[in-house]
C-alpha cells in the first residue's frame, strides 16, 4: 500500500510539472489581451473627450448656450410671454461672455432674468426699461376721431313745453393726427430717462343749426391748426426683481411742458357773443395744439408673469398746475379777461393681458379708465364743467423684424360717451 501511494503522488507530481509552462503561457497570453484592451479603452476614452469638447465647440458656434441661457431667464421671468419681444439687454452680453468661459456645472440652476418680460405694449408707458448706456429711437404715428352732439338752449321756458330764446343743435367732428419722436436712454439697467417731441395736426367741423331763427341750412364753421405740441420728459425706475408668479413694479414721473399753442393764445370768434350776446360762434378760429398747462403725473406699472400670459396694468395721478392771469384773444382785437384758470385733474387705471402667438409676433388687450375732475375759474366751478369718465378698449399687437427693430401697432374704441370714437397708434422702436 505504501508503494501505491509513493507511485500515484509521483504521477500527479509529473503531471502538474508537465502542465505548468501551458497555464504560464495562458496567463501570458490574457495579461497581453488585457493590456490591449486597455489601451483600446484609453483610446476610446480620448476620442470620447475629443467628441465633447468639438460638441461644446460647436453649440458655441451657433450660439446654442446663449440661446439656452436666454430661454431659461425668460421662462422665469414669464414663459411664452417673454420671447414674444425680446430686445438687447445688458443681460444678453454677459451670456454671451458666460458662454465663452465653457458650461455651467451640472446641477446649478440658470440665473433668473431680472428684467420684467415684454409684451406688444398698448399704454402710453412701458414696461421694459432700455438697458444701460443703449439709447431707444421710437417714431410713432397717432391718429384719433371723435364726434359729439351738442344742443345748447339760451332762453327760459314759461311751461314745459315752451321755450322762449334760441335752441342751437351742434354735431362737432374732430380729426387729430400727431407724430412723435420719443428718445429713451438707459442710465442704469434700472432706471431710464425718456423724452417726447410731439407735432400735431388737427382739424374740427361744427355743423350748426339755430333751430328758432327760420334757418333751413346748417352752417358749417371750420377750423385746423398744427404745429409743435407739449414736450414731455419721463423718468422711470424699476422698484424690484420679479420672476416666475411674481410681479416686477415701475415707477415713474413725467412732467408736461406748454410748448405748444394753448387754447388761450388762439383767437376766438367772441365777436358778439362771449357772455351774454346771443349770436356767434364762440368757437376757436384756430386749434390748439397744446393744453396750456403744465402738469406733473406720478405713477405706478406693473408686471405679472403667470405663464403663458402676462398681466400688466397702470396707475397714475395726473396734476395740472393752475394758471394766474388768464386772458382770451377775441376776433377782431381785444381780450376777455378769464381770472386764474384750473383745469381737472386725472386720475387713470389701466389693465390688460398679452401673450406671445410665436417667437416674432405677440398680442395684447387691455381697458383705459380715466376720471377728469371739473375746470373752476377763479376758484369757482367754470359754467358748463362737469367731472368725466373716459373709457377705451385697446387692442395691441407687435411683431419683431430683429433683435434691434419691432412694430407696434395699439387700436383704441371709446366706451363712454366722451372718449374719442377710434385711435389708432403705430409704434416703430429702434435700438441703439
């Protein structure tokens, strides 16, 4: 049994030595596989970062990273809404240098835009500031008609039904076209200066008939005037940064000279009739092209985006300075002394929506109320002056040709009776 067992260990001796060299060769053999696999790895590993960074190079050639950046500003500040008029900004550049620098880390949230979204503006006040040192050219066209019907009765009445005296029936048709060349600069990216040069062109017929004086006719009396109008400077700053379901707020001052011709500077047909005489017209030869006071306006605009909308609205209080001394040209030669003239003040609110139908073209509706206070003269409340309600329905769109040029366009409908019938608006914003 003993000599068995030497001779089997003695066999499996043999047998592992005889094997041994076929495993180290194997081994080899796989170390070598493995070392090539490797450097096919490595080699894989370089051509991947190769891939990535001509990838990073070219989504900064076509501007992709600006364009994500700017995406993402713009869904915070008010999604759909805030592309549908995007201008230059501040903000556009320092993208643009973000994106040169490479990528953001993965994980870290785009900055929120701090500028409130734009949409096709239908009020005379805008809510998106220019940006600093860029300077805004905006010619602008207004049209506006109005008419009005007017039955005077000068006389008294001994029953209901019996007048003694003059019965006048007027029917005024009022035509106004103004061109305006506004200029807005940006003194920081939160506040911008804004003035206004407006050149007027009116006319109005009054189509008269003095129905107790045996007149078959109606008489027409016609009068027109242009020229330069009220000068106007605005300064605006932004109150806050708004963002996402979170209002950006505006405030604001402008200030209205007298630059233009004022009805008291007119002459006015008062030959025979200015305070008691009962014939006349006691219309202007002349229009004005001006109120003929100065007035200081405060206000208040806001900004909500709620994606895929944005709301917006104005509040405002406008003074007018009162004026000493007043006297009226007459026809003929002469003045009509008035006293010290104060005219109503106003106080407006404003309200609408707009919503972005592409990234060119936007669209937006609103409502204009405003209340005029009464015109007293010499402190006393001048005859025939009562406190006004105007109210107009606007409607607005805007389409943007480039980064650096829109149009604008705003159509008005009076609600109430005195608001002019129909205005029409067209705006052309450059950037400079």
């Amino acid at each position: 049994m003993g000599v068995c067992g030497a001779a089997t260990a003695q066999s499996v001796t043999s047998a592992d030595d005889s094997s041994s060299p076929a495993i180290r060769q194997r081994l080899t053999e796989q170390s070598e596989r493995i070392e090539v696999m490797r450097g096919q790895i490595e080699a894989l590993q370089r051509q991947l970062a190769q891939q990535e960074a001509d990838y990073r190079a070219l989504r900064h050639a076509v501007g992709m990273d600006v364009l994500a950046r700017q995406r993402g500003g713009n869904i915070a500040a008010g999604g759909a809404g805030a592309a549908a008029l995007s201008m230059p900004s501040a903000d556009s550049y320092t993208d643009v240098q973000a994106a040169q620098q490479g990528p953001s880390p993965v994980g870290q949230a785009p900055a929120e835009s701090s500028r409130p979204p734009e949409v096709a503006p239908i009020f005379q006040q805008p809510g998106v500031l220019t940006p600093k040192g860029k300077i805004v050219i905006e010619p602008t066209y207004q049209f506006g008609y109005s008419t009005a019907d007017r039955v005077s009765l000068i006389g008294y009445t001994i029953i209901p039904a019996i007048l003694i005296g003059l019965i006048d029936v007027r029917q005024v048709r009022s035509t106004t076209q103004t061109a305006i060349l506004t200029a807005r600069y940006g003194l920081t990216n939160r506040m911008e200066l804004e003035v206004r040069v407006p050149y007027v062109d009116t006319h109005t017929d009054t189509v008269s008939r003095e129905v107790l004086t045996g007149s078959a006719e109606n008489n027409v009396f016609g009068s027109s005037g242009k020229g330069l109008g009220d000068i106007e400077a605005t300064l605006r700053y932004q109150i806050n940064n708004g963002g996402a379901d979170s209002a950006y707020y505006i405030g604001w001052l402008r200030f209205k000279s007298r630059t233009g011709k004022d009805p008291f500077e007119v002459v006015t047909d008062c030959q025979t009739r200015c305070v008691q005489n009962l014939t006349g017209t006691g219309l202007p030869i002349r229009q004005p092209t001006g109120t003929g006071f100065y007035t200081v306006q405060p206000g208040l605009t806001w900004l909500f985006p709620s994606d895929p909308v944005v709301f917006f609205g104005n509040f405002s209080y406008l003074y007018n300075v009162e004026r000493h001394n007043v006297s009226e040209n007459i026809l003929l030669g002469g003045k009509q002394f008035l006293g010290n003239v104060k005219m109503g003040n106003e106080a407006d609110v404003s309200i609408g929506m707009g919503m972005a139908l592409n990234d060119k073209a936007s669209l937006s509706i609103g409502y204009d109320q405003t209340f005029v206070g009464e015109t007293r003269e010499s402190g006393r409340k001048l005859p025939g002056s009562t406190k006004v309600w105007l109210g107009s329905l606007l409607v607005g769109g805007s389409y943007r040709f480039n980064e650096k040029r829109t149009l604008n366009f705003t159509l008005g409908v009076g609600i109430t009776r005195d608001t002019p019938d129909a205005t029409l608006i067209v705006r052309v914003p450059m950037m400079f």
